[in-house]
C-alpha cells in the first residue's frame, strides 16, 4: 500500500485533464465548490485497526476555484458499542489539491490530501463515576474508549461528477467516486484505507 501510494500522488500530478462537453481546454473557475456526502470503506494491512471496518460517516468541504481544497470527515466504526467491544471515532481534518478544476467543471477529478486528526480508540469501558458518593447520591457509570489518540494520513483519489439540476444561479451536482490513503493512528496501528466517497456539491 506504501508503494502505491507515491504512484498514485504521481499519475495526479502529470495526468492531463480530462475534456468537458466536448471543449479541450475550458476558462479558468471563479466559483467554489461546497460538498457534503459519506464514505464506506475499509482498513487493510497488518498493523490495521482490530476490525476492517473503517468509513467516514460525514464529510463535508470547500474547494477553491484555484483546487484548494479543506475538508473534515467523521470517520470510524463500531458507532454504538456495547461494553467491551473495539470501537474507534476519529475527526479527520486535510488540505487537499484538485489540480484540473475549469469552467465548465470537468466530470472527473483527481486529487491529493494530507491531513491529521483526533480521537477515541479502544474497547468501550463503563466505570463508576469520579467522586461520587453513593450514600448520599445516584451514581452513574461514565462510559467511553480506553484511550485518546492522533492520526495523521496521506493520500489521493478521483470523484466523478454528474449534474443533477440548477438551483438558481447554482448546479447540484452528485459524486461517486474511490479515495486511497495511508493512516497512522496513535502509535500501534498503521494501515491502508480504501473508501468510496458519494456525496452532493454545490457549485
């Protein structure tokens, strides 16, 4: 996965970009892009999270018009653990570069991102709740992962674009598309991450 990863970062950078509408060279963009959407995926590898399971719930950024590109995602697995069991929850943050953006939009865009992010990992311990005094009052059990971690992660991937409908001077539009990265999460895991982004923009 490690090696893929720079071939990949690679094809981005010196692909050309792909024709529009039948127009080989299109004016440069002066409008942003907003996108919300979710991300199935999974972890691979063999310092992988204990479950292959790893999908950003939300995600949600803005893109530039010169393919700067800011984004956050809600990623995980294992939302509603019951006591014992692994469970994970990371907010991820990244900058990320789309190279290829013109007027009208190119229906294929490929990109890079690096990013870093924090969370809970571990299995989903309940304990009495601190300095609480069950003669005097109702003590609850505090539940919650075992530990607070980082992760760091680098990465690329495409998303296809299809026009759904205006909204006035505005265009909806619907993404699929397929995302690689390699992840570090605090210092015992480390692994690759294959998702599937689908979402909404707004242009």
């Amino acid at each position: 996965m490690r090696r893929l990863l720079p071939l990949l970062v690679l094809l981005l950078l010196v692909a050309p970009p792909a024709p529009s509408d039948g127009q080989t060279l299109g004016r440069t963009l002066h409008r942003g892009q907003i996108y919300l959407g979710t991300a199935p995926g999974f972890a691979l590898g063999g310092h992988a999270i204990p479950r292959a399971l790893y999908m950003d719930a939300l995600q949600a950024g803005y893109v530039f018009p010169n393919g700067i590109d800011l984004s956050y995602a809600l990623t995980g697995m294992n939302w509603f653990p019951d006591v014992g069991d692994y469970s994970i929850t990371m907010n991820r943050f990244a900058v990320g570069w789309r190279p290829f953006l013109s007027d009208p939009l190119p229906m294929i865009q490929p990109y890079v991102l690096l990013g870093a992010g924090f969370g809970g990992e571990g299995r989903y311990l309940c304990e009495p709740e601190p300095d609480c005094d069950p003669a005097k009052n109702e003590c609850r059990d505090v539940c919650g992962r075992a530990n607070w971690v980082g992760s760091f992660f680098a990465g690329g991937g495409v998303d296809v674009n299809s026009h759904l409908f205006d909204v006035g001077n505005q265009q909806l539009l619907l993404y699929v598309g397929a995302q690689a990265r390699y992840e570090w999460v605090g210092t015992r895991y480390h692994m690759g991450v294959i998702s599937f982004p689908i979402g909404l923009k707004l242009l």
